[in-house]
C-alpha cells in the first residue's frame, strides 16, 4: 500500500477513520476484501501471491495497515512478505506497541516497510528504516513510502483534505473515496527525491497512480464509530484509473476476548 491517511480520536462520533489506496502491479493476483475462510473473524483484502494482506480490521476491532518504503537498489527478492506482517498483528492477541516492540529486532530481514497497528485504546506505530517502535497520537496523520507524517505533497494534501471532511458530523465515505480518486499532480519542486528519477517521481506523485502496468489497484475507507459499528468499504480500478466494483461491509464489533 501506498496512501494511507487516518483521523485517530479527532471526530465526535467516529473513533477511526481510514482512507487508504494500495498501488500494486496490476498483473498481481488479488482477492478483493471479504471475511476469510480461513479466518472467518478477519475482513481484509488477500495478496493471492504470498497470502498476507495490507489493510484489515477484525470482528473485535483489531486493525492494521502497512505501506512499503521506497529506496530504489535495496530490495531482497528473498525477503520474508511484509503482508504477513499485517496477518499477524490481526490474529494475534499482543497489545499494538508489545507487537511492535517483538517485531523490532528481527525487522531487518523484511524488505523497507511502515506498520501501524491499532487494538483497543491504542494505535501504534513503526518503521525498520529508522524509528523505533511509537504510539501514535490522537489528531490526523498521513503515511506513505516514507515515515509517518513525512511531508510528501499527497501525504500534505490527503491528511488536510480529511481534516476538512472530519470537520463534518457526518463523514461519508464517497467523500473519503474522492480524496483516493486525486489524480492532481504535484509542482516539480515540491517531489520528494527518492532516487527513481523525476520521470517515476511524477508518476508515483498523485494520490492515485496511473499506469497500464502499476498503480492504484484499491481504494479503502474504514469507519469505526464510538458505538462499535464498522463500515468498510473497498473500490477496485483498473488500470485506467477508472473504478470496476465497489464492496461495502457492515458490522459491529464484537467484545474482545481476554
């Protein structure tokens, strides 16, 4: 994943809100978001590749995203799935900074990655490129290929434009899909220089990327409310931009077990 932009503790009636887009080879096998067979209790898209997923949440509320960090010339074409990363915090019981920190001194055989996970009262927070394990605070925060709260133009432009759509008593999430369907691109000046050229930086500006072989495969909006029901929902697109199927879930959550 690519884009992910939350509102933490910052709305009235709404303890989480989501608004995600995972950015992916458009030939890689997907299986769009359902509850699991497997795991029936845990909603989430599935990477049908290596098995793991980059968002989900489940029936008790157990959450976890991540995105990749971009450093062309380091990848490890052996590394263990960072997808798995995000299975395991979602069946696991370990509350989000325990996880973290047990995650933390074997991190360096993953691939670059940022992982935020969120159970209970708390959301936390890591990255094996540079930060310790942190919890993160309540407001709205913005994670792309890069540490958390980096300021690329689309991490700046998607985390206010949901402060402007929390700013609302009611949050709709065609409003949050909007802000995912950004195609504006940046200025040249205000690209990050992540060392993949300007031609790929341009390309990999927008909030959702478009390109006949990579881009924005998915967009997500997850809501949780104060009263424990949840709604989320997942856009496909093709590799035009342009949205195929939209799969709406609905559920409240249930009681943690001890």
């Amino acid at each position: 994943m690519c884009l992910l932009v939350l509102g933490w503790e910052a709305h009235p009636r709404l303890r989480l809100v989501v608004a995600a887009n995972r950015d992916e080879y458009h030939c890689r096998p997907t299986a769009p978001a359902d509850f699991w067979s497997d795991r029936p209790d845990l909603l989430a898209g599935r990477d049908l590749e290596a098995g793991g997923t980059w968002l989900g949440i489940t029936c008790d509320g157990r959450f976890a995203a991540l995105t990749n960090f971009r450093e062309p010339g380091r990848h490890r074409a052996d590394a263990p799935s960072r997808g798995k990363l995000v299975t395991a915090f979602l069946v696991g019981r370990d509350p989000p900074l325990r996880f973290l920190g047990d995650l933390e001194p074997r991190a360096a055989a993953y691939n670059g990655f940022s992982l935020v996970v969120g159970a209970g009262d708390q959301v936390g927070w890591f990255s094996n490129r540079g930060r310790a394990p942190a919890e993160v605070l309540p407001g709205v925060h913005g994670l792309s290929n890069h540490l958390l709260d980096m300021p690329w133009p689309k991490v700046t432009r998607s985390r206010d434009r949901l402060r402007s759509v929390l700013a609302h008593d009611e949050v709709d999430p065609r409003e949050l899909l909007g802000l995912l369907a950004d195609r504006e691109p940046p200025a040249d000046a205000d690209l990050p220089d992540t060392g993949v050229g300007l031609d790929l930086e341009r390309l990999l500006a927008p909030a959702c990327v478009v390109s006949p072989t990579y881009g924005t495969r998915s967009s997500t909006v997850l809501l949780v409310g104060r009263d424990g029901n949840v709604t989320f929902v997942e856009r496909s697109l093709d590799p035009a931009g342009e949205p195929t199927t939209t799969r709406e879930h609905r559920f409240t959550l249930e009681a943690s077990p001890p």
